[in-house]
C-alpha cells in the first residue's frame, strides 16, 4: 500500500512538473503590434479586422473604430509609416462612411487620405480629396484645408507657375482682406447684425459672395458617397441629417447640404444648435470656396 501511495505522489508530482514547464500562450498582437511587425500577412489581417470594426451594427461601435484609426491607437499613421498607402486611402474612405456624422473625425480621415493619394502618385485625386476637406471641415480648420489644397496644387499643376497665387488672391478676397473688399463685407455683417432668419441672411451672403475659380475646377467624384447618402436620406432625427448634410458636403452637392442643414437646425436642442449653426456656416463656405460669407454669417446670429 504504501509503495502504491508513493508512484502515485511521484506520478502527481511529475504531472505537476510537466504542467509548469509547459509555454504559456503566447497574448494575441493588437491591431497596433500587427502593423508594426512589417509582416504582410499580419498587416493585411489587421485591416481586415478593422474593416469588420468599422462595418460594426452600432453607431458607438463604429465609433470606436474610426477612433483607433485617427487617434486611440493611430493606426492610420502605423499603415502610413509603413508605406501602406492603398490601405490608408482604402480605411479613410470606409471610416468616412462609417461615422458621416463626426465633423472632426472626418476631417482626420480625409487629411490622411490627402497624403496618402500624393505618396501614391495621384494629385488630381488629392486635390479632390482635398476640396472635400475643404467643404466639410469647421471654420477652425479652414487655414489647415486650405494649406493643404495649395500642397495639392503645387503637384497636380506643377506646369502652372500662377494657380497658387491666384488662389491666395481668390481667398484673400473672399475673406474681406483686401482693400477693395473689406469695407463691403464689413458692411455685410453689420446689416445682418440683428437678424435670426437662418435661411434669409445666408441666401442673401451667398449670393454676393466672392468665389473662389480655382476651387470652382476642382472636380469631386461623389459616387463612393451615393449610395450612403440614399440610406441617410431615409432618416429623420437630427444625427442622421448631420451625417447626410456632411456627405452632401464631400460630394460637392453644397446647395442640396444647405437644405438638411436648415432642417437640422430647426430640430437642434440647445445642446446641439451651436454645432447647427456652424453645420451653416460650413455650407456657406463650400458654396463660395471663401470664408468671408460664412464668417459673416456667423457674426450675424451671434448677440
């Protein structure tokens, strides 16, 4: 009995043993660890994994993807540094479809794909690209869009010596800058001072507006936002006319954006009607390629 006892302590204890020796599981890479092994196969499953993300059933869920890509884990900038280009235009595009309704997270996507269509070759892309960003972004990130056109410019019309400059000159006037405008739209802003009339003051400052031909050349292909903007049209809340009116923006279809922006500001809560008003602003500025309309505008509606 007592030898029994005994192989079996030894027969348990070499279970032990062998148990403890055996490797632990190597942890599952993050999306991050993958595209920064450099390895092909790795890289192309983290896309993969990410495109699932971003064609997730929840707005939060979507969310967080398009996070990942622009922010959280950078992964865009991980696929850039890694000379991914195809895959950073491919992932901007799907996250833009992801989360229409973010104006900030868009305009990261669309500055990424920017840069990613010049390393790749294709500037008259870019450029388009580029007056997307330009259409859809915040009046604060005006400067920043129109740099980045005049990066486009320079490559895609490397031949013309003037386009630039003749850009800046459109910009300067559009904004008021120049002598021969300033005095009209600071007019502009003091007539409209007092009024509260979304629809009226912004016809009326579009119309006289200054705008800006080189912007007016740029072509946008808006086909890979059609069939997004059919599913938008169907909703009715306030999220959904943002996400819409925004792609309506990127398609360069600015007076149909203008219109479900005016439905979304009358719909807006209080918490909402500051990001509504500019929503606005932003169609003002697409539609004359200049600021100076939109900014007056913008001082119209403030107390």
């Amino acid at each position: 009995m007592e030898s029994k006892s005994l192989a079996a302590v030894i027969l348990a204890f070499c279970v032990v043993s062998v148990e403890a020796a055996s490797p632990l599981p190597s942890p599952t890479p993050t999306l991050g660890e993958q595209i920064d092994s450099g390895d092909s196969t790795q890289i192309q499953q983290a896309v993969s994994t990410i495109l699932d993300l971003l064609h997730a059933p929840t707005h939060h869920e979507r969310r967080v993807a398009v996070v990942q890509l622009t922010q959280g884990d950078h992964l865009l900038r991980k696929l850039r540094k890694a000379q991914r280009y195809d895959e950073v235009v491919h992932l901007a595009v799907e996250g833009i479809l992801a989360l229409p309704s973010d104006v900030r997270l868009v305009d990261y996507l669309e500055t990424y794909r920017v840069r990613a269509l010049l390393k790749l070759g294709r500037p008259q892309e870019a450029l388009s690209a580029a007056k997307e960003r330009f259409n859809l972004c915040r009046m604060s990130g005006t400067a920043s869009s129109l740099e980045l056109v005049v990066d486009c410019l320079k490559v895609a019309y490397s031949n013309d010596d003037t386009i630039v400059d003749r850009f800046a000159e459109e910009q300067m006037a559009g904004a008021g800058l120049t002598d021969e405008h300033s005095t009209s739209n600071i007019e502009l802003r003091r007539q409209h001072a007092s009024r509260r009339s979304t629809s009226n003051a912004a016809g009326q400052l579009t119309a006289i507006g200054l705008r800006s031909s080189v912007l007016d050349g740029i072509k946008i292909d808006g086909s890979i936002y059609r069939e997004a903007i059919e599913r938008y049209k169907k909703g009715t809340d306030y999220l959904s006319l943002v996400s819409l009116g925004n792609l309506l923006l990127l398609s360069d279809r600015t007076k149909e954006a203008h219109k479900v922006f005016e439905r979304a500001y009358a719909m807006a809560s209080e918490k909402d009607l500051a990001a509504a008003s500019e929503n606005i602003a932003r169609c003002i500025k697409a539609e004359d390629g200049t600021i100076g309309c939109a900014n007056a505008w913008v001082m119209s509606i403030r107390p």
